[in-house]
C-alpha cells in the first residue's frame, strides 16, 4: 500500500506556521490549520490546506468550516493516522483568541 501518510490537522486560533514550514514539501503529511486570520503570526506559512476565520467567528460558523475543510482534505490528505492540536484560544473568553467559540461547541469540535 505505500508508506504511511500522516494529516496534522491544528485548530489553534494561531495558524500552524511551524507545522506548515517543518512538513513543507513532505508529501508524507498533509497539514490542514483552521484558525483566526487575523491572529499571530502576522506572516503566514502556507499549509496544504489553510481556513482563515474572521474575528468573533461563533460555533455553528466554525464548526461548519471545521467539516468542510476536513471534507476536503481526507481525499487529499490519504492519511493512515492523524495528529489533532486542539488549542483552547478559540473559546470565546479568550481575550486574545479573537474567536468566539462556546465549551459546548469546543466539545463538538472534539
């Protein structure tokens, strides 16, 4: 079957840069970061799949752009095992997260 592919899908209101820069060129991991597009860093790294959401973005709008995203990235990504960072920034009392997600949708997105 090949070698095992990885995904590192990273839901840290920051996007994952270091990620996106260590795997860059690495067609064994697919890197998948959802996060606030105006958050640090200020210079993003491209990610084989990047979703920049705006400020105040609340749970139903983030969980729906969580889904699609993974919709589109499982075919890509043809991955055997997964990384998950979750990131606890996204919850709306965050006061630098910049989103707006509530525990209950935080425990949906995991």
């Amino acid at each position: 079957d090949g070698p095992l592919r990885a995904i590192v899908i990273d839901c840290d209101v920051h996007q994952g840069n270091g990620t996106a820069a260590i795997f860059r060129g690495d067609d064994s991991v697919f890197t998948l970061s959802l996060h606030g597009a105006k958050n640090f860093p200020f210079n993003k790294e491209e990610s084989d799949l990047d979703v920049a959401l705006p400020e105040g973005t609340r749970d139903d709008a983030y969980l729906s752009a969580l889904q699609e995203a993974l919709e589109v990235a499982r075919p890509r990504a043809r991955a055997g095992f997964a990384v998950y960072l979750s990131g606890a920034d996204a919850w709306e009392g965050d006061r630098l997260g910049k989103l707006g997600l509530t525990r209950a949708g935080m425990a949906e997105r995991d």
